[in-house]
C-alpha cells in the first residue's frame, strides 16, 4: 500500500508538472498573439512622423502617362505632376523619390507600404475611396474616343461592332462600363485590355484596334507628339472627372500636409506656373 501511495503522488507531481508547463506554453501563445497585433497596428498607424524622420517620400507612379509623369528622351522621370510633387515636398522639406509600379497593382503597392502615395493622373471614384483616402481634386479631365484620322466611327454608337482598347485598371473602364449596353455591342462584347496606354495607341495605330478611349490629358498630348492630322476626336465622351492623391487611410497628417500646400501653391500662383508648363498650349 505504501508502495502504491508513493507512486499515486509521484503521479500526481508530474501531472501537474505538465499541466504547469501547458499553461505556460499557453501564456506565451497569447504573448506571441499580442505582439503580433501591435505589429500590425504599427504597421497600420499614421506613417508621417517617420516619413519625415527619414526624409523622403515614395511617389508611386505609371512611367508612361505622357504627360503627367513620364519618361523623357534622357530617361528622366518627368511631367505635370512630377514638378507638382517636387514642389509639394520641397515645402514640406522632403525629398521625392518616383517608384514606378503596375497599375494594376496600385492600390496594393500603397496599402503594403511600398509606396506612400499614388500621383499619377489618379481618377478619384467611388470605388477607388474604398482603398485609399483622397486629396482635394486638382485637375479635371475626360474619358474621351480616339480613332485614326480616316475611320468612319463618329459617334458612340458607331462603335458597336469594333474592337476598342482601353488600359487595364484605369478610370476609362469605369467610364465605358456606366454604358454596359454599349460595351456588349463591342467586338467580343467587350474592350480590349492593354497593361499600358502606349500600347493601346500602337494597337490602334496598327490597325488591330478601331478606337482607343483614355484620359484627355494623355490623349492630347500623344497626338500632339504623332502628329494630330493622323488621329480623331469624337465629339462624344464618357464623362468628366477629377484628378486627386491617393494616400493610406491611416496617413491623416500627410493628406493635411499635401492639401495645405497644394492650396499655398494655388494662391501665391506657383500651380498656375506649373499647369502653363504644361497645358497651356
């Protein structure tokens, strides 16, 4: 009896033994759990402050939205809203440093923290909103219809039945598809997707597209370049839109900080100075 008393309570010590160090592994589960969690809430938090400590800003960009932000025959990234955000960030006493990315990734590129902030003929939407916070609008622009010079498409309604090459993931999808009836009378019943304008342009150019529909902004300043008696403009669009800076839903001091100065720039005429550069033509 004895025997089996003193193995009962040696039992006993290692079971509780066991249970101890359970407990303790499930401490430190929890531990674990919530330094994971204040991770993310770091990683999620208002990232001015150390943008400033660190003292540049990453600008992300489509390197071939002539004339917004673009590469020009240096291979210099330049444009409209590259000399806007140099100034920008000139007063805030950051340097800009331009990260081109893909477009279609824009949103994500932000939101991981690759980037800190997307400016680059930016198309304020509804759905877009639900990413990213917006800055004040700062230039208007169409959604408008471009064919060669010598086809026959004058209207919307000419295009049903022809192949139309629009960007991927750009505003101008989201202003044909406000016309879906139009859309399902394209060829294939819908647009053509290119990762990029340019390319939209050389499909076009080519012959394999019947029409292109993109930014105006964009539009005009590439017929300008390839010569505007070879293009056509339809007089019929797919609507107005603004222009805005998408930043993090988190980054509420540089929205202020961008809004602020942007508003400085309109009234001691510096953005007139910039928009003339570039527009006034």
């Amino acid at each position: 009896m004895k025997k089996g008393l003193r193995s009962s309570i040696v039992l006993a010590l290692i079971l509780m033994l066991a249970l101890f160090s359970l407990g303790g592994c499930g401490n430190s589960d929890v531990a674990g759990e919530n330094n994971n969690e204040n991770e993310v809430a770091e990683q999620t938090s208002d990232a001015y402050d150390q943008i400033v400590e660190r003292g540049y800003i990453i600008m992300g960009l489509d390197d071939t939205f002539a004339p917004m932000g673009f590469r020009d025959e240096k291979n210099e990234i330049v444009g409209f809203d590259v000399d806007l955000a140099k100034e920008v960030f000139a007063r805030l006493d950051l340097e800009v440093k331009f990260q081109p990315i893909d477009w279609t990734m824009k949103e994500t590129e932000l939101n991981s923290g690759n980037i800190d902030l997307i400016w680059n003929g930016y198309t304020i939407t509804e759905e877009r909103k639900q990413k990213v916070s917006f800055t004040k609008p700062y230039l208007k622009n169409r959604q408008i219809v471009i064919t060669m010079a010598d086809s026959d498409i004058n209207t919307k309604a000419d295009l049903a039945g022809k192949i139309v090459a629009i960007q991927n993931q750009s505003s101008a999808i989201d202003a044909v598809n406000t016309e879906p009836e139009l859309v399902a009378s394209f060829k294939g019943g819908e647009p053509v997707l290119f990762d990029t304008n340019n390319e939209c342009f050389m499909d076009l150019e080519a012959g394999r597209s019947d029409a292109v529909v993109a930014d105006e902004v964009l539009a005009r300043y590439y017929i300008k370049l390839r010569g505007p008696e070879n293009y056509k403009v339809l007089d019929e669009d797919f609507g107005e839109e603004d222009y805005g800076i998408g930043v993090r839903k988190t980054d509420v001091k540089l929205l202020e900080a961008v809004n602020n100065t942007l508003d400085e720039m309109r009234e001691d005429g510096k953005y007139q100075e910039i928009y003339d550069k570039w527009f006034a033509e």
